[in-house]
C-alpha cells in the first residue's frame, strides 16, 4: 500500500482505503470476540454497563486521536457507537449466562 503522499490518482486512493477499511472490519470482529467473552466475568447488569469504564474508554481515545492527529470527535463518534453496539451484544449473553 502507497503511502497517501505517494498516490497518483483515486484509484491508488480507494485502493488504499479498502486495504485500511479491511483491516479496520478485522479489528471490529476480533474486539467483539474479546466483548463475548467478558460477559463470563461479569456479575451484574450494572457491570455490563459499566458506565465509568465507557467515558473512560472514551477519554482515553480521544487522547489517542489527538496524538495521533485524528479528530478526537470523530473517533468519540465511532466509540460511542461501538460500545453501545457491543454492550448490547454483551447484555445478551450475559442473560444467556444467567439462564443456566
């Protein structure tokens, strides 16, 4: 993959997106793994929730977005999103778990 000062057109430009979207698809799947498997540790709904774990979580890749010049907004955006996803999905197992 070029680097993006090195592209010489959109099609070097989509090219490389697609290789970092796929990459960016492979991490969202290999997290929500590790999402899965928290729920066996969790002993409540309030821990599946986890509220001070979110906004920590939150503020600590805001962080990371400004130190890596990416928008401390738009990764909150995509954060939030993720988490409430994933705690969703966390809450749905955890349920499961409780059935037995």
């Amino acid at each position: 993959m070029k680097e993006s000062s090195q592209c010489k057109n959109m099609n070097d430009i989509r090219e490389a997106i697609d290789i970092i979207d796929e990459d960016i698809v492979k991490l969202i799947a290999k997290r929500s793994l590790y999402v899965k498997e928290a729920s066996k540790f969790k002993k409540d709904e309030e821990a599946v929730k986890d509220k001070e774990r979110v906004e920590k979580v939150i503020k600590s890749k805001k962080n990371l977005a400004k130190r890596v010049n990416a928008s401390p907004e738009l990764v909150e955006s995509i954060y939030r999103t993720m988490i409430d996803y994933f705690i969703k999905e966390e809450m749905k197992e955890w349920k499961k778990k409780q059935q037995f």
